[in-house]
C-alpha cells in the first residue's frame, strides 16, 4: 500500500545521493498495486489506464483506482466504495481498498487509511506487509487528521544546500529550513530536531528499510503548527529517526527535516525559479508544457520523453541525484548499448552495500525542455517495488534545468516555461 520514506543525503519510497549516500527508508509495507487487479487493469501503466478510463474503457474498479491516482477524491470514493459493496466477496475488493488507503494517506486522514487497512487484513490476514505496517497507522491514526487551517498566495525565498532544495518553515513556534520532498511518502525528522521543537514521539514497531538492506527503528511524532510563508497547517505528522542516521549526521541544526508529499499537496500548487524563489499558488498560470502526474501509492510519476517513447519516473524533487531502474533498458534496448557494468557501494542508514550498476556516458530526457542526465547510472538490482516497473527516479539535477517549473497538485501536472 504505502512506500515510506525516503531519505537523501540532505536528509522515504525516496532518495538523497546515490553513489554516496543513498537513504531510501522503506517501509516493509510496498508491495504496491497489482496482484489483486483484473488483468485488463494493468495499474502501473498508470498513463495509458488513464487514457483508457477517459474513454470509457475499464471496469469500475479500474475507474475508481485512476481517479483515486489523480486526487479526484469524492468521485474516486464513490466509485470505489460502490464496488466494494457490489464485490464484498471478490479477491478485487481488496485494491478498492487499497487505492482508497493510498488516498487518505496522501491526504493525512489516517483514521480512514488505517481503516482500510484494516478490511484488507480482514480479506488478507496472513499479509505480513500489512501487518508489519500496521504499527506505524495505529500511531499515525491517535493523531488528528492532517488540517489546513490557511493557504494564500505568498513567495519565501528557499536555498539550495547540496544540490537540495530547502524551504523556510515555522513548526510548533520554532524556525527551520526543511527539504522540500515530493519522494518523500512521509515527513521526517531526526531525534534531536524533534527535541528543538518540543515534540513528543511515539513508539512504533515498524521497521523503515534503507537501501543497503538493512532495517532501520523509527518513531512519530506531530507538530501542532507548521507555517510555509502565508500556509498554515495543523497537525502535520512526522516519522522521527535516529540522529545517526544518515544523511541527518551530517546536517546543521534546524536543517534535519523533510517535507513530504502531504505537506506539499496541501500547498496545492507552487512554482520554483532558478533564483530559489518558491511561490505558493493559488491559480497558476497555463503554460505551454503541461506533463501530467499520477499517484502510485503516495509516489508521483511523471510521465518523461526518451527516444520518443514516453516513460514514466517517480518524481522526486528530494532525490539530489537521477538514477535509472532496469525497464528503461527494456524500454530502449539501445541504451544498453554504450553501458559498462560495474560494481558501486550504496550507503543507507544502517550500511552499506556494493551493488551491480550500468554506467552510460549520458542519457537525453525530455521534460517539458531537453535534459541530459550524465554520467546515467542504472541500479540493476531491483529492490523496490517502484523499480520493477518505473525507468527510474527524476531527482533534483534534472529538474533544476528545467526552472522555473511548477508543480500543480490540483490539476495533477507539471508545467514549465
């Protein structure tokens, strides 16, 4: 259901550095959509079921899972929860609730997540994914529901700190500067940033899993407060970790935070220049490269031009660093061409690990503007779900040379000038 935390070098589903550091906290929880779906509902082609469900083409269950992706939340719960009382007895139903459990997640409504949740181990008891994340939704579920108490139009002046990009918060009365982290399936904090904001954690026994492998313990917390220039949110949660944990070692005070995707959806839209001034929106304007996003799970994915075929990428504006998965070399066999294998150590939170990589020279993306990603690394061991079917994640890099760009969480899109 949910992929959690990713966290990068600054600093999740998401990322910091590869090569150096490469904190991909993950929790067990990430089979992601699939094996409970009809076979003509193939939810990780996620740009053509959507292409289908606007002609009328799929079932209600695939409808319902296509508006869940793009945030049509009342039409996305009527259709889903219309099947489920339709299909109570159906192996399917437990997509519709799965598909809903992503979408109030995505929305910090964890009482509803966790409830969902709940009627997929009544359907799937023996799940250990499920179970294993339970813990972290009955904790997340004592907090009040995400709230937006304000959002009006306003512009902070962000800084980019190792090719992250940070933004100026106020969290329960105390200034910070925190990663902005579309990847990030959850906000974070380290143990000491909680202790500066006067936050109480809380226990969980759910396990984060970095990306060497290893398992990482890891609290939640709330802040009652969290302003973003003229946006106030109330009760904003937190996945709290250790101190030691990379990357927040290595981080100043008052820079160990990430601002995951609730937090950034509940700014409905903002737009980012190469002068580091960050607009909250409240209409954007239309531009002349639209690209949609989706959600899978609580990733974004973007849909990316290569070779003039379109691929689709978790977009991560966390990750500082763009790397490729193994069906990009299925997509476009050529690339493999001017690849060379070798191995390459990847350090997570609790280790490192060596892992087969294809190194090419450089790779020619389309997104809205040319873009080169050089040297292009693809990780050959898949050990995401993400990485079984997307080409790969657009990190920062990439999407600093499309500035100024704007990220439309409304009309599930991103358009640059």
């Amino acid at each position: 259901m949910i992929r959690f935390v990713q966290i990068r070098q600054i600093l999740g589903v998401s990322i910091w550095k590869i090569a150096a550091t490469v904190l991909l906290f993950l929790v067990a929880y990430s089979r992601g959509l699939g094996q409970d779906y009809p076979a003509s509902c193939k939810p990780n082609d996620w740009f053509l079921l959507r292409a289908q469900a606007e002609a009328g083409k799929v079932s209600l269950l695939c409808k319902g899972v296509v508006d869940a992706s793009l945030e049509r939340r009342s039409i996305a719960e009527r259709e889903l929860n219309g099947f489920i009382r339709q299909h109570p007895d159906t192996a399917s139903v437990v997509a519709a609730h799965e598909a809903l459990g992503n979408m109030y997640y995505r929305e910090g409504r964890y009482r509803k997540a966790l409830h969902q949740l709940d009627m997929e181990l009544i359907e799937h008891s023996a799940a250990e994914d499920a179970k294993e994340v339970h813990s972290f939704f009955s904790v997340l579920s004592q907090y009040p529901d995400l709230e937006i108490a304000s959002n009006l139009p306003s512009e902070v002046q962000a800084e980019t700190v190792g090719e992250n990009l940070y933004l100026p918060v106020r969290a329960n009365g105390f200034l910070g500067i925190y990663i902005v982290d579309t990847g990030a399936n959850v906000s974070a904090l380290c143990e000491s940033e909680a202790r500066r904001l006067g936050l109480i954690t809380h226990e969980t026994v759910s396990k984060a899993l970095d990306v060497s492998g290893a398992s990482i313990g890891m609290r939640v917390t709330e802040t009652p407060d969290l302003w973003i220039g003229k946006t106030h949110l109330k009760h904003v949660a937190f996945a709290v970790y250790p101190d030691s944990s990379e990357p927040f070692v290595e981080l100043p005070k008052g820079h160990k935070g990430i601002l995951g995707i609730s937090v950034l959806i509940a700014l409905g839209a903002f737009r980012i220049d190469r002068d580091n001034h960050f607009e909250i929106l409240s209409n954007p304007k239309s531009t002349a490269q639209n690209l949609p996003i989706v959600f899978n799970g609580a990733s974004a994915v973007a849909q990316i031009g290569l070779n003039g075929k379109t691929l689709s990428f978790i977009f991560d504006t966390g990750a500082a660093r763009s790397y490729l998965y193994p069906p990009i070399i299925a997509a476009v066999p050529d690339l493999a061409r001017t690849a060379r294998r070798q191995y390459q150590s990847v350090t997570g939170a609790s280790g490192s690990t060596v892992q087969e990589v294809f190194i090419m020279p450089s790779v020619n993306l389309f997104l809205g503007k040319n873009v080169v990603l050089s040297p292009a690394t693809v990780l050959l061991r898949g050990d995401t779900e993400d990485s079984k079917w997307a080409a790969g994640i657009l990190g920062f890099d990439l999407i600093s040379q499309t500035l100024p760009i704007t990220v439309d969480f409304r009309r599930m899109q991103i358009s640059t000038e």
